[in-house]
C-alpha cells in the first residue's frame, strides 16, 4: 500500500474546501452512463533483472473486471531514449535556483522525445488492437462478432428496453462503436528498483549531512526491513478512432469474407496502417514490496525470497495506476442514475466491478446558460449490497444497494459516480489521554470483496484497524498533606492498537457509532521528586501497565470527510511492572500511592477530528 501526502497545502484543501461546489463541463453534456472501457496493457523493456522480473509478473495480471480486457501480442516497447534527466545539486546553494530551470528544460525536450518514441513503438500495437476488435483472421478476414458481443454486454436495462420499442435494433451495434472509441492502453514502465540496503544507505547519507551541519551527533537507521522501493511510471494512451479515421479504415482496410476484389491491396494497406493513438495522462509512484529480516518473526509465517518479493509488487503497481488514472479520467468511472432513493440502488454490480464499501458521489446535474451541463456533488454513499449482474442485460437485471455516509438528501434520477478512496481516515484527539493521534485502514479497501453473498463477508463492511498513541504529563502531590513538598513530576505515554466498525444510524448518514476493542501499553517515566531530578536508571523511574481498551465513539459528519468525534473509553489494567537496573521486573513501594490505580479499571473522554481520506 502507498499513501501520498504532497503537501501541507493538500491538508488544508482537503480539511477545508467546501464538499457542496459545482463542477462546469463545458460545452458538452455530462454522460450518465458506464462504457466498459477496453484496456490494452503494454511494457517498456526494462535493462535490470530485478525491473524484468516485476515486468514479467505485470504480464501475468488482468485489468479490473470494469474494463474489458484487450491485451495483444505486441505488448513489450523498447525506448532507447535514454533516463530521465535528474537535477544535479550544485557545489554552490546560490545556483539552485538555476540548476532546476536548467532541470525543468532537459526534461520538458525529455518527454517531448519520450512521447515520440512511444507514439513510433506503439504502431503496431494499435494496429493488432483494432484487429481484435474486428476479429481479424489469418487470412484478413474481418467481422464486428467482438464489437456487437462487447456492445451487448455493456447494454444496461435502460438501453434494452430503448431498444425494443424501436423498429429497427441497433443496440449492440451501436453501443459496440462508442466502445471502440473508449479503448485505451496502460504502458507500464519500471524506472527504479532499490534495495533496502540502498534505501538505507541513502536515509544515512542524508541523516549524516543533516548531523554534521547541525553539529549533532549521527544516528545510524536502523534496518528492520528487507526487500525493495520500486518506481514506476504509467503512460496511458487511447486510440483515436474518429469518425474521420473510422471512415479510411472501412474504405482502406475493411476485409470481409465477401470481399472479392482488392484483397492483397486492402490485406498490405492494413499491415502498414498508422492508426494513431493519443496520449491522455502520465502518473507514477513507489511501491513498497519488502519484509522483516529479523528470522524470529517467521516463526509460523513463510519468509519470502527476494524473487517473490517483486513479482508481489505487480498486482501494486497496477492498482495504484489505476486509483490515480480513475481520478483523471472520467471514462474509468464507474457510473448510473440512481433507480430508487432510500434504501438507495443503482443499476451496477458485479459486472462494473464494484467492491464492498467502495465509495460512490451522488450529483446533481443542471444546466448551464450556453446549454452544456454541470455536476453538483449532494451526497456520498459506499456499496452496502453487490448485485451480481455478470450477463447480459435483458431489462430485468438487479440493483446493487448503496448506504449513504454524507451529504444532503437523494433523489431518483441522480448521478451516482465511482470516487474511490485511499480507506485511510488521520485523527487528532484531547481528552483523558492528553493529546492522541491514530491512523486507521478500512479492511474492506484493501480485500476488496466483489460479492456479498455470505452474513460474515458483509460483515467486513465499515471494519477498521487502527494504531494510535498519546502522551500528557503528570504532576501530583504523593502525600495528602498539600503543605509538605512531595511534588512527583513525569510524563505518561501510550501506544496501542485496535479493531472497530462504523455503524450509521441516520438517513442521511450525518452520524455514526464506532465501537473499538484493542490493547495498549501505558508507561508512567517519573523526571522530577521533590524538585530533584530522578537518575534514569532507578528502579522508580519508569512504570508501566497493559490495558485492555474498549470505546464507543461518536462521529458527527462535518463534511463527507471530516467528522467530530468523541470517544469515551475503559481501560482495563492487567498488570503493572517497574524497570529495575538488575532487569527484574518488580512492583515499587516508594510512589505506589500515586499510582495506586495502575490495576484497576478507569474511564477517559476523548474528543477531536476524524479526516478520511
């Protein structure tokens, strides 16, 4: 899993941007309807065997179930183009400034190179494309089977009974050629792998540098990880078969097994045909695909090879590629009118390759003066109920049920779109415990359930793990009588960790109950007695308990992503233990009456913000 945080600029967007805003889609109208768009995947050749191996174990993976898979023989490009261009630090600070212009330049004439390069190696890549869509045989021969099959599969109810009160039927035809218009092609491209070593190394280089210019003493990273950083780049382009382009390739190259006259002709026509393609977005990232190395945590688990360890790093890549992708463009978007308002449905599923608790917006759509059309976002829901509707559509397929956890109310009618999330919600808290912070992951997110057909899989719904801790200082008189110096001054810290699960309870979602049960280690570090400081290595300096911790938090929705929580919590101690220099772990007498509740059950208020993200 990778989590990107650009900037604190981003935090505050996110923290503060109004959720209710109008999205203008200029001069056109807003489409309402889910293409299956069809992905072709495709490899830049990579020199080192450790890329290779990650490649090959990309070639292996499918795309997601909402795309129609469109992959061909010629899938592997090779770029001699060279790297990237990397910025270079200068000897001297003053030329920074100069060195990231001359940096910016290199790699804008880079990627014009680059985009070339691509657009020459993809020629017959495009070309076998288009031959699949048109099930082109050994012989040349061509028919729309593919084209009217796909058409058929991506019909929805609505366009079968449009269909059947025409005179004429054109449904899988028709939709089959809007689809061909949304084929697109992901060029997968590994541009670093770097071991842990490496990794290491480099954090130490840099800690070092920090140390020496601040004239602090250098720490050394600690390794606990094996394995590999690996950097990627994803090109996505899509094929531009225009009306205009459309039109040279029925007179040009359309081969049937009719056709009589011009075959040789119309079969080398093809097999040099430039059908151009376009390039639509780049994205990137790292990925982590590393482990333990210490031997002692492999006592009921496997420990994988180094081999294993990236072609693990595929399935990723490909993910994280396709979360960013999603974001930018607007046919990988699972989408539908909503069917019914409360309980909420549309007509997508299974075949869409919607997961449980994925998250969905709802939009209004109103027109603009100059008659194109604009979103306005009203409400957030996550999949409750997977209908499976894997067939094709004959009027009467089921609706997949959705649970609203935001915004205003909904109406039939509305735009329901797929804005799937990072399943990760930050919280900052005071109360009780001092100042805690906790970071949580939505399991659903990450197993990504594509039916609901068991009680114990729709359980997984709203499931959260969370690690947190806290820290607040202490400063208590030991003694009853207030008059007597008997000042104990210390800080207390927690760390712990915890399952929980959102339950909304109101309509519209504005409300959520979030039961948790976990486990923490509580210590108490005394610092200061009676104004005197209290040697580190005493038997009195630190105290310590486990506590089982049980909550049961409130969230109010402030907006889609940010909630006001409050959250009572027991804490039950188990056991207490002092840090003793012979390293004995035994109960001390000499503070006990501060801590005389270090064993027994307490209650804490916590209260603060929730941000998902």
């Amino acid at each position: 899993m990778k989590l990107k945080f650009n900037s604190i600029m981003m935090f505050g967007a996110l923290l503060f941007a109004p959720f209710y805003n109008a999205q203008n889609v200029t001069g056109k109208k807003v489409e309402t309807k889910f293409f299956r768009p069809a992905l072709t995947n495709v490899y830049v050749q990579n020199s080192t065997s450790e890329g290779t191996t990650v490649i090959e174990a990309l070639k292996n993976l499918n795309p997601e179930m909402r795309f129609d898979n469109h992959n061909v023989r010629t899938n592997v490009i090779s770029l001699q183009i060279g790297k990237e261009p990397e910025i270079v630090a200068p000897a001297n600070p003053l030329d920074l400034k100069k060195a990231k212009k001359e940096h910016n330049e290199a790699l804008a004439k880079y990627k014009i190179l680059k985009e070339k390069a691509v657009s020459q190696s993809l020629k017959q890549t495009s070309r076998e494309i288009v031959a699949k869509w048109y099930s082109r045989d050994e012989n040349g021969n061509m028919s729309s089977k593919l084209i009217k099959e796909r058409g058929q599969y991506s019909a929805t109810d609505a366009d079968v009974i449009k269909d059947k009160a025409s005179e004429v039927s054109r449904l899988a035809n028709g939709i089959g050629k809007i689809l061909m218009k949304k084929s697109y092609v992901a060029i997968y491209e590994i541009t670093k792998v770097k071991s842990m070593n490496e990794v290491y190394n480099e954090m130490d280089a840099s800690a070092q540098a920090t140390a020496k210019s601040l004239n602090k003493p250098f720490t050394p990273t600690k390794r606990t990880l094996e394995g590999y950083k690996i950097e990627y780049k994803c090109l996505i382009y899509r094929l531009n078969w225009s009306d205009s382009m459309k039109s040279i390739f029925e007179n040009n190259y359309l081969l049937t097994a009719e056709t009589t006259e011009n075959r040789e002709t119309k079969i080398k026509a093809f097999e040099n045909a430039n059908i151009p393609m376009v390039s639509v977005i780049e994205v990137s990232g790292t990925v982590s695909a590393t482990q333990s190395n210490d031997p002692a945590s492999y006592k009921y688990t496997k420990r994988k090879s180094m081999q294993e360890l990236l072609q693990n790093s595929a399935s990723n890549i490909q993910e994280d590629a396709m979360f960013q992708s999603t974001k930018q463009i607007d046919d990988f978007k699972t989408k539908a009118p909503v069917l019914q308002d409360y309980p909420t449905t549309a007509k997508i599923g299974v075949k869409e390759g919607i997961y449980l608790d994925e998250q969905f917006y709802i939009y209004e759509i109103e027109e603009n003066p100059d008659g194109s059309q604009k979103k306005k976002k009203k409400a957030v829901v996550r999949v409750k109920k997977i209908a499976d509707n894997a067939a094709i559509a004959k009027g009467e397929s089921p609706a997949s049920t959705f649970r609203q956890v935001g915004g205003r109310r909904i109406y039939d009618g509305m735009l329901i779109e797929m804005k799937e999330d990072l399943g990760v919600a930050a919280t900052i808290a005071w109360g009780g415990d001092g100042i805690l912070g906790a970071l949580d992951l939505r399991v659903d997110r990450y197993l990504k359930v594509y039916k609901t057909d068991s009680s114990a899989l729709r359980f997984l719904r709203g499931v959260h793990i969370a690690g947190y801790g806290s820290a607040n200082s202490y400063n208590t008189n030991l003694l009853a009588d207030t008059t007597v110096d008997s000042k104990l001054t210390g800080m207390r810290t927690m760390y712990g960790g915890s399952i929980g699960k959102e339950f909304f309870f109101t309509k519209k979602g504005k409300m959520y109950f979030y039961p948790e049960i976990g486990g923490a280690l509580l210590t108490y570090t005394n610092t200061m007695y009676n104004g005197q400081t209290i040697a580190e290595k005493t038997e009195d300096r630190s105290w310590s308990t486990i506590s089982l911790v049980t909550s049961l938090g409130l969230g109010i929705n402030l907006s889609p992503r940010l909630s006001f929580i409050f959250k009572p919590s027991i804490n039950i101690k188990t056991g207490s233990f002092s840090d003793d220099v012979t390293g004995k772990e035994i109960i001390t007498t000499d503070f006990s009456k501060t801590f005389k509740n270090m064993n027994s059950t307490s209650t804490v208020f916590n209260f603060g913000l929730r941000l998902r993200f």
